[in-house]
C-alpha cells in the first residue's frame, strides 16, 4: 500500500472557520415585529421595556422617567441576564461565562477566546471516554491501524479514510449534569470546530 505523502489534509470540515457571512453569524438583521412575534420577545425583562425604553418595576406606574437610551436599556439588560444566570454558572467557570457575556456587551462581533474555555474543552477532549460515535476514538483508532509501524508510514488505504470514519461521530459537548451549573453548557451552545 503506498504511503501518504504529507503535508496533506485529513479531514475538513464543509463549513470555513469563523464564516461571518452564515445565517447564525448575523446579527441585527430581523425587525422589531419578527422579533415580537416570531420570536415571542414581547415581554423580555423585569427592569425595562426594550421596545419603549420605559422602566418596569412596582413603582413605574407612579413614579413616570424619561424614557432610556438605547445605551441605558443594553446595560440594564446584560446586567440583570448576569444576575439572573449566576444559578447556571454558580458552580465552576463562573469567570468564563462573565467574560463571555461582557465580550458579547462589548466585542462588536469580534471572536471571543478564554484560557478557561481552552482548559475545560481540553479537559473535555482528553476525558472523552464514550465508546459510541467519539470522534477522538475514530481519529486514534484510524491513525492507530493505518500505521505500517515497520516502515513507519501511514498508508493510503481506503480503511484509513478519515472522512468515512469520523462521519458518525461527533465532538465532545458539555452536556454532563454538571455542565448545567458551571457555566460550561450555558456558555458552549456547541462546539464548532476542535
């Protein structure tokens, strides 16, 4: 069997990494009625109405302010999504969905990046014990039988196809009962590329 001539791709994904141009990397693009209706994100907050700019407490009904600007009503609404998450970040990366939610308050789009999020999804990686459809148990076990350990190449053969084998598995996620309340599960909506 001949052997693989390198440098060469393995495996790649369809999609480019960080392709801003996909449906789910737009942002501002749906009107204020799609979002009311289609989404039913009419009554989003406790503290203020995001389409008047008018405060919603007890004491709003005798007590009239200014309207907020749109600066105003942003920071009052992450603040009270920071608040009103902490139960789902309590325990364990509470830092990184902090950092997360303040990068999305002001990264203007930019790609957001964390040593801890590297940490815990190199963790999650590396303990990733599941014998069904684990996509670092097909990339071993393909580069494991397709290397000739005697002339120490890695032959071309059909066997080691890293497309074919890799096609049913999928990346590791945080979706362990623990991730529910360290912050991991509600930072990582999923994991796009390892």
């Amino acid at each position: 069997m001949p052997a693989l001539l390198l440098p060469c791709t393995l495996y790649q994904t369809q999609h480019r990494f960080n392709d801003y141009s996909t449906d789910d990397m737009q942002y501002g693009d749906l009107t204020e009625k799609q979002l009311r209706t289609d989404c039913d994100l009419d009554d989003v907050s406790d503290v203020v109405n995001p389409w008047t700019g008018e405060e919603v407490s007890l004491f709003s009904a005798f007590n009239k302010s200014r309207p907020k600007t749109k600066q105003e009503m942003a920071r009052l609404l992450f603040n009270e999504f920071l608040r009103l998450s902490m139960p789902a970040y309590y325990f364990g990366q509470r830092q990184l969905f902090i950092d997360l939610v303040k990068h999305f308050y002001n990264g203007r789009g930019n790609p957001f990046s964390s040593p801890f999020l590297d940490s815990a999804y190199k963790e999650k990686i590396i303990g990733d014990t599941s014998e069904q459809n684990s996509s670092l148990l097909a990339i071993k076990a393909t580069l494991y039988d397709g290397i000739d350990w005697e002339l120490g190449t890695f032959s071309q053969s059909q066997d080691n196809n890293f497309l074919k084998n890799i096609s049913g598995t999928a990346l590791p996620k945080f979706r362990r009962w623990i991730d529910y309340v360290n912050g991991l599960g509600m930072s990582v909506h999923d994991v796009y590329a390892t």
